[in-house]
C-alpha cells in the first residue's frame, strides 16, 4: 500500500484569512453529530414570467416561511443573480417526504419553479450568521 502524499499547507494568510487550528479531536467529535437533511435546488421553469408571476412568487415566499416556522425549512437562500438558478434551501426531512411537501409549492405546481432534490449530511444547529 502506497503512502498518501502529505499536501502543502494551504497559504490563507496570502488571501487575508486567519483561521482557527482544528484539531483531530475537534473533527471526530463534531463529525459524531452529523446528521442527514435534504438540500432542494431551483431553478426557474418553464412558465417563469416575470412580472406575470410575482404573486406566485410572493406565496411561494410566505408558504417557505411557514415551512421554516414549523422547523422543516430553516434554511432558504433565493438567488441573487440573473441566471436560471433560483435559490436553495435545506430540508429537516428525508427525501421523499420534502418531495412531498415541495410537491404542494405554489411555484412548483405552476412550472414556475422546478427543484431537484438530494440527501445530503450536516450538522445540527449551524446556520447562515446575522449581517455581513
């Protein structure tokens, strides 16, 4: 069996960050908690017409909020860009329950919207920081 290669330390200081030192320790003990969610991408669809569609918008925005309320979306980021990438969000829920509750979308049942989902892992309790 061949030896990993050892990579060069990565030169963060050169781009202006400074980085805490995680430890092994550190990385077992916050892997342990990993847990698994569903991470839903938009796009936009094919009857995506703005500004036709802004009241379908508005309600697919009013019924993430009440999904985040309720803990099973905590976690919505709508795109901030011209291109057909809408946005994203994590699911609290396995895959085919957030198809589902996705299924049930305003924008998705109109085509305004279409979303793929996938299982993915993370950990409990991180989330996006206040301001920038």
């Amino acid at each position: 069996m061949s030896a990993v290669p050892s990579l060069p330390p990565a030169d963060d200081a050169s781009i202006g960050l400074e980085l805490p030192t995680i430890t092994d320790e550190f990385m077992k003990a916050r892997l342990s908690t990993i847990d698994t969610y569903t991470v839903a991408i938009l796009r936009k669809g094919p009857n995506y017409r703005r500004p036709d569609v802004d009241p379908i918008i508005w309600e697919h925005g009013r019924r993430n909020m009440a999904l985040g309320q309720a803990g099973l979306l905590p976690i919505v980021c709508p795109s901030a860009d011209e291109t057909d990438f809408a946005g994203v969000g994590i699911l609290t829920v396995p895959v085919a329950r957030a198809t589902e509750i996705l299924g049930e979308d305003p924008a998705i049942k109109r085509g305004v919207l279409t979303v793929e989902l996938h299982q993915i892992r993370g950990f409990p309790g991180a989330g996006l920081p206040a301001g920038n």
